[in-house]
C-alpha cells in the first residue's frame, strides 16, 4: 500500500487532507511542523509528501526532497512566484486551499503516471546497457 506524509499547521486541513488520501488507498502520516515532518521521514518511508508552505517552525519548502519522494506544495496564499519556486526545487505540483478531493486524485494520477514512465525509462537504459556490453554486431 502507498504511503503519504501531510504536513499542515491547520488540524482541520490536514485531517482532511489525510481522510481524502486515506479514500484513495493511501496509508497516511501527518505533521505539523517541519520537524514533526522530517522526524516521520526519518522513520517511514513515504511515496509522496503534500506540504504547506506556511508552517511555525519554517518553510514547507525546505522539506522538498526531490523526486524519490515527490512533494505536493498546498499553499493557502497561492502565487505565480510560489509555484515557480516550488517547481524549480523540485515539487511536483502546487495547489491552492481549499483542495478538492478530484484535484487531489488528479495529482495523484499525473504521480503514478510519472513513476510508472520512469519505471519504463530505467527498463530499456538496462537494455540498452546491457546490448551494449556485448559488443558491436
């Protein structure tokens, strides 16, 4: 079974967050604070992170790990600026609050989509590597 990390200051949100993910098949941690959020990584492993920008303790931001665990920004102050640097360090998506549970089951599509095209990526690159080490023909 998937597993997901919902980090939100807002208990209202981020257990409803939580509850939509759980509908969609996913184990589900939360947090409320940055170090709550890297305390849980540090013990679970997760396959994907929906992360507030705004928490008490700093920037849901600086817990976006990059693709092996791919983060969703949600952000109730939603911005072009935002998003762009969300983006470039590695997010996923962004959303804006309130989120619905049909744009959360769209990001999670476009999520398995990407893993599972990856997954075919790494496939022919060991094909190719291993053609290749048998010489020319």
């Amino acid at each position: 079974m998937s597993r997901a990390l919902v980090v939100d200051d807002d208990p209202a949100f981020r257990l409803a967050l939580a509850d939509v993910l759980r509908l969609e098949g996913y184990t589900t941690l939360t947090a409320s604070t940055c170090d709550e959020a890297l305390r849980a990584l540090a013990g679970e492993a997760v396959d994907v992170l929906f992360v507030d920008v705004n928490l008490p303790d700093g920037s849901g931001l600086d817990l976006i790990p990059g693709p092996d665990a791919p983060t969703v920004i949600v952000t109730g102050e939603p911005s072009l600026s935002l998003a762009d640097e969300a983006l470039s360090l590695g997010a996923w998506d962004c959303l804006a609050k309130p989120v619905d549970r049909f744009r959360v089951r769209l990001t999670l599509a476009v999520l398995a989509r990407g893993r599972g095209l990856q997954g075919e990526i790494d496939r022919l690159r060991s094909e190719v590597t291993a053609l290749r080490s048998l010489g020319p023909p």
